[in-house]
C-alpha cells in the first residue's frame, strides 16, 4: 500500500503535528511504500518571508528525519523539488467546481479570523490533491482537520476519472478516532494560529512555561477530578499505554492530585520523550549540506512516480500532441 503525507515548514512542530500525523507516518515505514514530502508551497499562504520559508523547509527536514523517518526506506522531498506538482494543480483545477472550494471550512475559518483572503489560500485544496494523485498515494494519514480537504481531492480525482477512465487513484483518508483532534493548552485543536501549542523542540525552561500554562478549572486539590474534562489528561494520555492511563484516570477520581502536580509530571514525560530527538535533529541541522543531498535524493525518487502518472494525465487531457 503506498502511503503518503505531507507536513508545512511553518514554524515549530507540536503534539498535534506529531501524534496526528507523524509518529503514524514513521510507524508506516515498516510495512509500507511511505511518500512523504514538506509542503512548502502549501505555507506560502502562511509564511510571506522568503528566508523564514527556507529555513523552515531545512528545518522540517531535520524534524521528520531525526523523528525516524528513514530517506533509505521512504520516498522524502520538498514539495517545490517536484514541479510537476503545479502542472497537475493546474489540470485539476478544470475538474474542481467553485462550490466545492467555497465550502471548505479551514479556507472560511481563516477568513473570519480576519486572514486577508488570497488566491492561494482558495485554491489550497487543489494544490493538495494534486500532491496525493500525482504519486498515486492510496492511504492520507492526517488529522481530523484535513478530512474534509481529503474528501475533496477524492472529488477531484473521481471527476477526473469519469471523464478519463482510470488514471488517478482516489485516496482513502486515514484517521484515527482515538487522535483525530489532539487539543491544545485551551481545550480547541491545537494550532500554531491558535497559540495553544506544546512544542517538540523546545528548551526546557520555554517547555515548562508551555505546559503550565495549560487551562484547568478551579476545582480544589483534595477533590475528585474528571479526567475526561481536564485538559492535561488529554494531552498527558497520548504518552501512556492503556494500564498507565488507567492509573492516572483513579488518581483524578481519587482526589488530592494537585493540576500543578500532574502538569509537572507531563512536563517532564515530553521533555525525556523527545530529548533524544533533539540531539539527532541538532546534528543533522548541523550538516545542511548533507540535509540537502538528502532531499535531492528524494526529489529525484519523487519525480521518477510523478512522470508516470503525468504521462498518462498528458496523454488523457491532451496536453501530449
Ligand atoms: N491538533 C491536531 N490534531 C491532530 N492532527 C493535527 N495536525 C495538525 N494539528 C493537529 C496534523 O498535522 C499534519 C501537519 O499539518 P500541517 O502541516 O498542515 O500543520 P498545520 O495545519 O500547519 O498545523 P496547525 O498548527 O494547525 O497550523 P495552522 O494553525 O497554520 O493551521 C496534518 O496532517 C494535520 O492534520
């Protein structure tokens, strides 16, 4: 099964960028043909500055690959190293209604929220799909805030299909109900737009103020707790197996478990899970050279998939005379 994903170089990574869709991706590795990339043209809607972008991208490289994702089994690139990613983007936008677009939601929430909104930013969607057909990916890890994206790239690849015969795979989202929406320190997702985030690689002092500040109610410490409602729990629970989570949800039920108690507690469980990565993310964004001999690799794999699928798009729409 061919798997692909794709993350934004666009500022720090966090809980939910990992456990959404990265920590799954890496897992994939083992039993799957794995296509991962860095969406960097998807963050120009969001990263106007051209040196931050470039170091971003060099950064969200070293983030997947100190993560464990393994170049030598998987098929890692930037998304701009594939150009034929525009070319197709173009030949799906005349199989993509206008109303569809209008209905996203991620494009009409960035809109209320008072983001001035641009062609790019409309056309998101497109471009996405044409990130998955274009190398035929069958299984789209992503958080439950890209489904509806997904739901319109398989539109998309389906019309397309109706007009041509069979020449895109239309993908199947892969959602996991159990992490579909990690939430951040105020309870909503947890999002960069919405400053609520833990982030992986921070030091330890900007860690511990993240977590503290996570929002909890004003219940006193001797009393009982509701796990289900509290904040930490949610996120504190993404770290522990089923017996782990149990024990943390009696001592809640118990009472006398203090919010700064087990914020602390979490604290501590990020820190030490990711202090290893840290130091393999430091060494290879300490090479940059050898960071991008990595990804002109993987640009070169990622082209070879995408020139097979192009020649059959070139073919059906008659672009090839
Ligand atoms: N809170 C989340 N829960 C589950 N999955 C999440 N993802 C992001 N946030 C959550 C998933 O992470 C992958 C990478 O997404 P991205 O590169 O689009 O990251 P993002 O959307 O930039 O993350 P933000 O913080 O939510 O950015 P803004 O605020 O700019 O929209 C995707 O699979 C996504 O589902």
């Amino acid at each position: 099964m061919r798997v692909l994903s794709g993350i934004q170089p666009s500022g720090s990574l966090h809980l939910g960028n990992y456990f959404g869709m990265m920590k799954k991706m890496i897992d994939y590795q083992q039993h799957h043909e794995l296509f991962c990339f860095i969406a960097n043209y998807h963050a120009m809607t969001s990263v106007p500055d051209g040196k931050a972008l470039a170091t971003g991208t060099l950064e969200a490289a070293a983030n997947f690959l100190a993560l464990g994702l393994d170049p030598d089994k998987s098929v890692f690139w930037v998304q701009s190293d594939v150009p034929e990613v525009q070319e197709l983007t173009w030949v799906l936008s005349n199989f993509t209604p206008m109303g569809l677009l209008e209905r996203c939601h991620s494009y009409k929430d960035k809109v209320a929220k008072g983001i001035a909104p641009n062609h790019g930013l409309f056309a998101y969607p497109v471009l996405m799909a044409a990130d998955i057909l274009l190398f035929g990916g069958e299984l789209v890890p992503v958080g439950k805030d890209q489904k509806q994206h997904l739901e319109v790239a398989r539109d998309i690849a389906i019309k397309f299909n109706n007009e041509h015969g069979e020449v895109l795979v239309v993908p199947e989202p892969d959602i996991d109900d159990e992490i579909a929406t990690i939430p951040g320190l105020d309870g909503q997702k947890m999002s960069k737009s919405y400053k609520n985030t833990i982030d992986l690689f921070l030091e330890e002092k900007a860690l511990r103020k993240q977590v503290m500040r996570i929002v909890t109610d004003p219940t006193p410490v001797e009393d009982p707790k509701d796990p289900d409602k509290c904040n930490v729990f949610q996120i504190y629970r993404l770290f522990l197996d089923k017996q782990q989570e149990q024990a943390l949800r009696q001592r809640y039920l118990a009472g006398g478990l203090g919010y700064g108690e087990v914020k602390q507690e979490l604290f501590e469980t990020v820190r030490d899970f990711f202090a290893p990565f840290a130091q393999r993310r430091e060494e290879l964004l300490g090479d940059k050279d050898q960071l991008r001999a990595i990804l002109a690799e993987g640009a070169q794999k990622a082209r070879g998939a995408a020139s097979k699928i192009m020649r059959k798009v070139r073919k059906k729409t008659g672009l090839a005379y």
